[in-house]
C-alpha cells in the first residue's frame, strides 16, 4: 500500500511549511557545485590491482571559467551536473554544447578570433595498491 | 476509487485541465521567497510550480553519497523511478487542489507513437498543438504556455540552472527546439525491448549497469541518449539543463516513463533493488531510504511501488 503522503491534500500553508524545513538542504545543494576546477575519480578493479584515476578538469570559455562539476565514467564519457539528460565523448564536445544550451551565459562572439586560453586538463593520479 | 491517467492526445478535458492548472500553480505564491531558497539577487516570491524546477535541481545536485559525482538523489542510479514517481504524485495532487478536481490524473505523452513517424512528421504531432502543449520556438508562440512580452502573466520562465549548476533568476518566454540535438524520437521498439529487462537495477547501481532502470532511463542500448533522456534532448531548450521542469512537458515525458514502469511492475512484479541490506554507499536509493523532498514529507521507494489504489493508466501498452 502507498504511503499517506502520496494521498494527502497539500494546502498553501503546508507547502510554505515544509519548503522552510527543507530550504537549507536547497542552500547547500547550490553551494556544492561551485568549482574552480572539478576532480572526477574512477576506480576499477582489474587481476586483483586497484586501480584509482584521478583528472581534474579547468574549463574556461572566453577566459571564463566554467564552474559546475564535470565528471567522467569509467568508459570514458564526459557528464556535465547542470546538464543531465547527455553525455559526451570529449569535453570539448560538452562545452560546446554548454554554449548552445546555456544562451543566456554566453554573449555571442560573432567573427571573434580563437581565444588564446584554453581547456586545461590535468591527468594528476593514477596508482595502483 | 483510483484516478485514472490519460493518454493526452486522446483526452481533450485532461488537456485542457493540465494547462489551466499549470498556470494556476505558476501564478499561485505561498510564502517561500528566492533569498529565502538561497537563489541570487532581489528577493523574489517563488511560484509553486516553480517550486517544482527547485526541487528537481535540489535532488540532481545531491550526490548519493557525497564523495562521488556520479549517481545523485533523482537520476543516474535506482532511485530514478521511484522519485520521479513520488515528484509526479506531488504535483497532480497540487493541480487537484487549484483545479478543485480531486478526479483529475495527470495525462502522458506516449512519445514512441509518434517516433514511429518520420522525423518531420514527429515535429507536427498533435501533441504539440495550439490546443494540447503548443510547438517550438525560442520563445514558444503557441498554445497555453506561450510567450507574450506584453503581458507579464504570460508563461516565463522565471527561475534555472545556469551553466555553473546555479540557480539564477530569469524572465524569458518557454524555449524548444524539437529535433536539433537528436532527430527522433524513441521508438516502439525501444520500449518494448525495455519491458524484458530483469532485474529492475544491478551493480554497479549508475550509468553503466544491466537491468530495467538504466534502459529506461536512457545511458544504455540502443544508442544513448535513448527512451527517457532523448526525449529531454529532442525536445531540446528548457528541456536540457536541470531545472527542466520549468517545460510542462517534462511531466508528459516523465509520467509515460512511470507508466512503463507501471508495466514492468505487472510484468515481472512489484520488486525493486537495492535492498535495504545493500552498502551504505548507496544510502539514498535502497528501498527503505528517505527520498529528496522539498514540498512535502519525505517517501521511500517502498512507499511507491504499488499505487493502484491511488491511481491507474488508461493503457499499460508501451
């Protein structure tokens, strides 16, 4: 049997009520996915070897930095948190779809020359115990 | 007695009811405030169904469990159907509520019938009408959510993830670009061949595991994005990022992924994984865990896997 609480009614009151609990959970949540520089981790275990691979990824567009979290599977697809229906073979594939889904975030260059900037991708880690 | 949820290209009421209650949500205000959920600049009341967008973004920004950055509190892991499922239920009560209609259910797109079509035909479905969710566009010119920059009761979208992950304050109209990052839709064979997946989730519980949940959800077979994510993708605009939501068309998509997991419960059974027994790792998406909640009291995956006192679909042919 469901639960009351896929049965009972909300009313204003209630929904102002329990948001005001949760709101502090909503308040982390943004505040978690601010990053300079996103770090994804893969782990594998492979003929009893633990593998461990750490990349951290910088992404700057227009020499903008580009601060949400950025991870990777361990087949090698890149993801993206704020974008979280796709998955990508590169990241430079990801940001480039980033400018196409995010068009408020990026003023239109025009005939703008190729920044000299660029993605920055660190492979920082790779040890097995 | 259950409600019962309607095909909406079938059931021209359920139409009309889902858009007047969506807009009724959207201009409804019951306390809670932008500053007082953290979201930047002038404090702003925040609408109900507004409130939705939030929470959706809230749960896809918790990660299950916090050291990784994979598997989070709504997608990319067990929890996938059961919480959308429990986000659904919350909002067709709230649309009871406005449309003081405790007989409404909340109507489905059954999007493989139209990826049966071919690409440009998929892009005229009547889905898609002045009369059901309106078309495309940037902003969207037709049907009940479209754009009119003369009339600031217009539907807007008034809050989204920006490209950091952040929730920021907008107004522009609804945005949609059927077709342009996938050309089609799923299929009927795509959801067929999900229904004889067993068991409903495997190890290692995200993106890459066998089973029902992940095929639905859209990182397996046949080419992802595929059932559930291509449909956020063909859609496109508002669709894409995380506070997707903000497209009433979402709840379309989303409550046709519930009934296909309605299908697979009477298929196989009303069985779910992990169990409560299963690591702590995985605290979050095991059967007796609390759910994200923002509206209402918390649910678990337990608490939802058999509604049918609650409500039934017209059709359990997917």
């Amino acid at each position: 049997m469901p639960s009351n609480g896929m049965t009972i009614s909300p009313t204003a009151k209630s929904i102002a009520s329990y948001v005001k609990k949760n709101a502090l959970h909503v308040k982390k949540a943004q505040k978690a996915h601010k990053h300079q520089r996103t770090e994804s981790v893969r782990e594998a275990d492979y003929k009893g070897h633990h593998i461990v691979i750490t990349t951290q990824y910088q992404i700057e567009v227009d020499g903008k930095i580009v601060m949400g979290h950025l991870g990777v599977t361990n087949d090698g697809q890149v993801h993206y948190h704020p974008v979280p229906n796709l998955s990508f073979a590169s990241a430079v594939d990801l940001v480039k779809q980033l400018i196409n889904i995010f068009p408020d975030d990026f003023v239109a260059k025009g005939n703008r020359k190729t920044h000299h900037r660029k993605m920055k991708r660190t492979l920082s880690g790779h040890k097995h115990t | 007695m259950a409600n019962v949820r309607p095909n909406i290209v079938k059931d021209a009421s359920a139409r009309q009811k889902y858009a007047k209650g969506v807009n009724l949500l959207k201009r409804e205000f019951t306390g809670p405030t932008t500053a007082s959920l953290g979201i930047p600049g002038p404090s702003r009341p925040v609408s109900t169904y507004d409130l939705f967008v939030v929470w959706h973004h809230t749960a896809m920004s918790t990660m299950t469990p916090p050291t990784q950055g994979d598997r989070n509190a709504a997608h990319r892991g067990p929890v996938f159907c059961p919480w959308h499922r429990f986000m659904l239920r919350q909002l067709e009560l709230n649309l009871q509520r406005v449309l003081n209609d405790n007989t409404f259910g909340l109507p489905y797109w059954d999007w493989a019938v139209d990826g049966q079509k071919t690409a440009a035909q998929q892009k005229k479905s009547s889905v898609w009408a002045a009369d059901a969710m309106g078309g495309s566009g940037s902003p969207v010119k037709t049907g009940p959510f479209k754009f009119n920059s003369a009339d600031p009761t217009s539907f807007r979208v008034r809050i989204e993830a920006d490209v950091n992950g952040q929730l920021v304050q907008r107004n522009h109209g609804l945005r949609r670009a059927f077709g342009t990052n996938v050309p089609n839709l799923p299929t009927k064979v795509d959801t067929g061949g999900v229904l004889t997946l067993t068991p409903y989730d495997a190890t290692p519980w995200d993106v890459s595991s066998s089973g029902f949940r992940n095929r639905v959800e859209g990182w397996a077979a046949p080419t992802p994005p595929a059932l559930h994510n291509r449909v956020h993708v063909w859609v496109g605009g508002d669709m894409l990022p995380s506070s997707s939501p903000n497209d009433p068309v979402f709840y379309m998509n989303h409550c046709n992924v519930d009934r296909i997991w309605e299908a697979w419960l009477t298929k196989h059974g009303r069985s779910y994984l992990p169990l409560q027994s299963a690591p702590a790792f995985l605290k979050g998406h095991r059967i007796n865990d609390q759910m994200s909640s923002l509206l209402s009291a918390p649910m678990k995956p337990a608490d939802v896997l058999d509604m049918r006192s609650i409500y039934v679909y017209d059709s359990l042919i997917v």
